[in-house]
C-alpha cells in the first residue's frame, strides 16, 4: 500500500499589534509634529479676530509672512508650548469637524434660545444639515456655538491644538486651546509700523 506523507501545515505568524506598540507610534508622531511646529516662524496678528468662529483658542500663522498683519494692531513673535496637536489633513477637514459638532451646537444654542422653538424657522433650524446652511449663518452667533463644540470634542481626545500646514491651498496656522500656552511674547512690527508700510 502507497505510504502516507504528512505535509508541513504553514503557520502565518500573527503580525504584532498591541495597544502598547500603536500608542508608543503615535507618540513618536506626535513628537516630530511638535519639532515640526516649533520650527516655524509663528507669529500672532493681534485684533483681527482670526478665525474666530471656527474654534475656541488662540490662531497662530506658521507662515513667513503672516498675511494677517496689514489689518493687525500689532504682529508678535510666539514660542507656542504644544503637546498633542491635532494635525488637519488640509482646511476641508475642518469643516467635516464642524459638521460633526452641528447636532450638540443646536442643542445648545436651542437651549439658550427657547423661543426658537415658536419662531416659522424653527422647522429649517431642525433640518439643517451642514453649519453653514443659510438659516444657521443668520443666527446670531450660531458659528460660536459650532466652534466651541468642535474645540470640546478635540480637547476630550486629549488634543491641547490644532495644526494646519501651510500648503498651495491651505494657510499655515496653529490654533492654541489654553491662551496660556500660546507663548506671545515679542513684538514684531507695531501698529505704527504696519501703517507706515501700508502708506508707502
């Protein structure tokens, strides 16, 4: 009778994930995004309200020339003190956060608005979708309510920023959450300053 060879059964070696080894990965990214970060010229353009219905903190440009100086009082030099940025993928990923932040920002506005609720937009107010829909661009001071949601949900993963990287399409800025950290320190071109280069 034909003799019976067994054939070697070939393990696949399970490749090595562990909750340990992806946080040890993220900590390493997250440390060359803030080496990254502060090696950029950043500066702070004072009492233009940069992105002020966006999110909660204090904007930062990374860029070489803050485009926000010629309506600025002062531009300042910052030394940011960051640690767990959130790093958008470019300025569109913004706005997929400030959807996501859209349901709890009506409630609250809602909450401190009652009589919404009795008004002929309410039933828009319910059905918008997306926070730039016409009748929440109307509300006064709805944006800020979206801002401070998107700011919340951030900080509850443990983010303390948001970075944006200065590309062909999108402005380099970092966003600063706690005002303490943002580092403003030296001035860089006064508001006299900024006025005589506009004039010349």
């Amino acid at each position: 009778p034909p003799v019976e060879t067994e054939t070697a059964e070939v393990v696949q070696e399970p490749k090595i994930t562990s909750p340990e080894i992806d946080a040890k990965k993220k900590a390493l990214q997250t440390k060359k995004v803030v080496a990254e970060i502060n090696s950029l010229p950043i500066t702070h353009a004072k009492g233009v309200g940069m992105g002020a219905n966006e999110m909660e903190g204090t904007y930062l440009s990374t860029e070489k020339e803050n485009r926000y100086a010629a309506g600025a009082k002062e531009v300042v030099k910052v030394k940011p003190n960051v640690e767990n940025p959130y790093v958008l993928r470019d300025a569109g990923e913004l706005i997929d956060l400030q959807n996501a932040a859209l349901q709890k920002a009506k409630e609250a506005y809602l909450n401190d608005n009652p009589e919404l609720a009795k008004s002929k937009m309410f039933k828009e107010f319910q059905e918008a979708k997306t926070f730039d829909a016409d009748i929440l661009s109307s509300l006064p001071d709805f944006q800020g309510y979206v801002a401070k949601e998107v700011t919340k949900n951030l900080k509850a993963q443990g983010h303390d920023s948001v970075y944006l990287r200065e590309s062909k399409n999108d402005e380099g800025m970092l966003i600063v959450f706690d005002k303490g950290k943002a580092g403003i320190k030296e001035t860089v071109k006064t508001k006299t300053q900024i006025a005589e280069e506009k004039a010349a």
